[in-house]
C-alpha cells in the first residue's frame, strides 16, 4: 500500500493526462486518416474542448495536491 | 621610414557593438556617428549593412589600446555563426525569392527579417550570457563610448564625486548603460516571440500540409508518440517534459482540423491548363489540383456524338476556371467549401458556397460538371478564362469584397443553350 502510494505521489497528474488526452487525439486524427471513423468538424471541436478541460482539471489538482 | 602602414582595427574605446563603425572612423577619421549611419543606410541595401559589419567583426581585429592588434584576439563563435548565417542568407538574395512573400512588397526582400530574427536570438544569449558572468559591482571601462550628459559636464569638485562615486556603487551600474540594457534586451526579446510565432506557424503548417497531402498518419504518429512520452515521463515522475505537450498541440491541430474538414492537397502544386481536343481525351476521374490555379479550356473540344460530356474536378485551395462553348448547355453541381463559385453568370458565394444547373429541356449538347474546391473559387463561362486568371483575379478585385458579379447576359446564353 505505501508502495502505491509513493507511486501516486510521484507520479505527475497533468504530464499523465496531457499525455493521454493527446495519444488519444492523435489516435483520433490516424483513424480519420485511414478513414475508419469519420469524425465531422463539430466533433473535433467538442472532442478538443473536452481534452482542454481534462488537462486543465488535472493540472489544477495537481497543483492542489504537490 | 620604419613606421608601420596605419591599420584598421575595431575601436576599443569607440564601440556600441563590436566597435567596427569606431575602428573605420578613426581609420578614416571621419565622425563615427556617419560611419553608424552609413551602416544603417546600406541595411536598406538587402541586408547589407547587417552582412559587412558582421564580417568585418569577424574579420577585423581588436585594438589593444595603443593602435596595434591586441594579441590572442579572436573572435567569438557566435558572433561567426551570425556573420556565416548572415552572408548565406543575405548574399543569395536571388535563391530566396519563394520568400518574397514573407516580405510582401518590402523591397530590400524579406531575408531581412529572417536576419533580424537570428540577430535578435543570438543578441539575446550574449547579452544574458555577459550579463551572467559579469561581476554585478562592475564600472564600465575607461573610455567606454556609453557616454552619459555627465560624462560632458566640467569635472565635479571632490565631495560632488565622492557622491557621485556612492550613487553608482549603490546602483551598480550608471543609469544610461541599464537603460540600453534594457532596451537591448526588450527588442530581443520582441524578436524572438515573433521568432517562436514564425516556428509555431511553420510547423503547424507543415502539419496541415503533410495532412492535406496524404501524410496525416505519419503526424499522427508522432502526435502518439509525444503523447505516449509524456505519459511515460508522468508515471517515472518527471515534470520538466511538460514543454512537449505544446509541439504535440502543435501538430495535432492543424492536422485535426484539415482531417475533419477534409481538406486535400493532392494533385500537386502550381498551374495547370488543360485544353482536350476530344472527350476522350478527358480523365475518368477528372482533374484535380491541391493548390494553384487550373483552367479547363473545352472551346476547341469535339463534341461527341452523344452530345454528352462529364467532367470532375477538384481543388483544394485555389481556383478552376472551365471555359465551355456559348452553345452547350452545362448541368452543373459546383461547390465550394469556402469561397466563391461563377456558373454561367450566376454565382455563390460565402461557405458551402453552392451553383447547380439542371438538365437542358431538349438534346442540345451538355457538360454535366461536378465541380469543388475546398477554399477558393470555380468559374463555368463561355468567356475566355483569361478573363478570370492572372493578375485581375487578385484580392485587390472587387469580386472579392462580396460584390454583385453575376452576369445576366451570359446567363441568358446558358438558357437559350439549354433550351435549343
């Protein structure tokens, strides 16, 4: 348990969902490419919105909690 | 008759930058404010004025005070990579034409500003770099040119020194010297935001490009991989691999957004004129550019028996002028993403801009055309397309400030054509 622990708190929160939330969108971005999904300009606007706000959220905890 | 030839050193005490302008003047002995001057005026020159100073401080060596070279003087490594960079930039000036737009009428080119740039950057890094080894007490040289109005008033009684001494020690360093400083520092810093603007602005466009151009899963990838990066960084704790989460962005939107607008640049790039003898002569899949202007010239066209005639053409940033006979009835489904669309005399303009023509009433001869551009404009006349291309089409024209350019008298020729 004090092993998780010291994970999570070196872990850092906003590299970690920035990271993610940009993997993602690059995911996104190559499946439109191979035209897979077909992601129309609104979608791409709310998914960016929404990957903005998750950063965010995360850097404002991140903050909070070092 | 021994007396060594007089020679041309950089002035030690007679200096703003590298005291070359100092070093000529006393050469010559002229004014040095002229010789300043006269570097100004040739930067008006292509760069001139930037180039020859920069090699003559590379070139020219030191005085050691006393008008002979001073010993162990050689210049430093960066002040040769500006001059190497500055003589390669700007001595080509030819080589550099696919800038001119960057400069946009500017008429020394705009090389200068990619000079202004690289001067302003390295500017910055030898003044923090000297200011950072400089001891924060020190005076400035004896015989320094950072004169102040002081340094030209009647020298001071001993108590008025001894206080001006006190004031200086307090402050470090005389108010004129900081406030070049300061002002040196400011404009560098102005040019290198305006440096990391022209880089964000270049990568981001060759995201879009790359993307428009078949190669949005090679920015893709990268794109994952930063972000796989940053996450691999995240969990073994280091922070300081945050800046990675802007070149990601960077890259990702520009490309997100020309792959969710659908926007396609292939085809190539440039001018394109196509003047077919026959209908079998036209492309089954049509013709395509991604970005310049391409004209469809079908007047000297044999029309075919069927009277039919199908064309496609698509466009990614540009414009297509298809010149048809004034007796063929053209069916028509022309659309612009954002932009302006000419059909027969009747037009659209705006986003999704949008011309359809219907089928001709009887068998008069037709060009059923599917037609679109993602950004730009298509022209359908019976006209000749060099009425639409060249230099009349510039922004400049008042078609593009939204006025009326729809033509009623070609209009009518479409009717009567379908009608026949």
């Amino acid at each position: 348990m004090r092993g998780m622990k010291q994970i999570r708190d070196r872990v850092d929160l906003t590299s970690l969902v920035a990271g993610a939330a940009i993997s993602v969108f690059g995911a996104l971005v190559l499946l439109q490419e191979e035209g897979t999904i077909d992601l129309e300009a609104g979608w791409f606007l709310a998914t960016l919105a929404a990957a903005t706000g998750v950063v965010l959220l995360a850097s404002g905890m991140g903050a909070r909690r070092g | 008759m021994n007396e060594r030839p007089k020679r041309l050193l950089r002035s030690r005490d007679d200096r703003i930058l590298a005291g070359v302008a100092g070093g000529i003047a006393n050469y010559l002995d002229v004014d040095p404010t002229l010789v300043r001057v006269g570097f100004v005026a040739a930067v008006l020159f292509g760069g001139l004025g930037i180039a020859a100073y920069l090699v003559l401080a590379v070139v020219t060596p030191n005085d050691d005070g006393s008008g002979a070279p001073a010993e162990d003087d050689r210049p430093s490594a960066w002040l040769v990579v500006l001059a190497v960079l500055a003589v390669l930039i700007l001595l080509p000036g030819p080589f550099w034409g696919a800038f001119d737009w960057w400069g946009g009428g500017w008429w020394w080119g705009g090389s200068l500003w990619l000079v202004l740039l690289i001067g302003g950057a390295v500017w910055l890094y030898a003044t923090l770099r000297d200011r950072n080894r400089r001891p924060s007490t020190e005076r400035p040289a004896e015989g320094s040119d950072q004169r102040t109005p002081e340094d030209d008033q009647p020298a001071p009684d001993e108590s008025t020194a001894r206080t001006q001494r006190l004031d200086d020690t307090v402050s470090q360093a005389p108010p004129s010297r900081d406030g070049w400083s300061r002002l040196l520092r400011g404009v560098a810093i102005a040019v290198l935001v305006l440096a990391a603007a022209a880089a964000t602005l270049g990568v981001a466009a060759v995201s879009a490009w790359a993307t428009a151009t078949g190669h949005g899963a090679i920015v893709a990838g990268v794109v994952i991989a930063i972000g796989v990066a940053l996450v691999v960084a995240a969990l073994i704790g280091e922070s300081r691999w945050r800046w990675l989460i802007v070149p990601a962005l960077v890259l990702a939107l520009p490309a997100g957004a020309v792959a969710a607008g659908d926007v396609n640049f292939d085809g190539g790039i440039g001018e394109r004129d196509h003047r077919p003898a026959s209908a079998a002569e036209l492309p089954a899949d049509g013709y395509s550019l991604g970005v310049g202007q391409m004209t469809v010239d079908l007047r000297g066209l044999e029309w075919p028996r069927d009277r039919t005639v199908e064309l496609d053409t698509d466009m990614g940033v540009g414009q297509t002028v298809v010149a048809v006979p004034s007796r063929v009835c053209v069916e028509a489904d022309v659309n612009a993403s954002v932009g302006h669309v000419l059909v027969r005399g009747r037009e659209g303009s705006g986003i999704d801009a949008e011309v359809t023509e219907g089928p001709p009433l009887g068998e008069a001869p037709r060009l059923v055309l599917d037609s679109e551009v993602d950004a730009g404009e298509i022209v359908v006349t019976d006209r000749p397309p060099e009425a639409f291309t060249g230099d009349r089409r510039s922004f400049d024209d008042d078609r593009w400030h939204g006025s009326d350019d729809s033509d009623p008298e070609e209009q009518r020729r479409q009717e009567r054509a379908c009608a026949a």
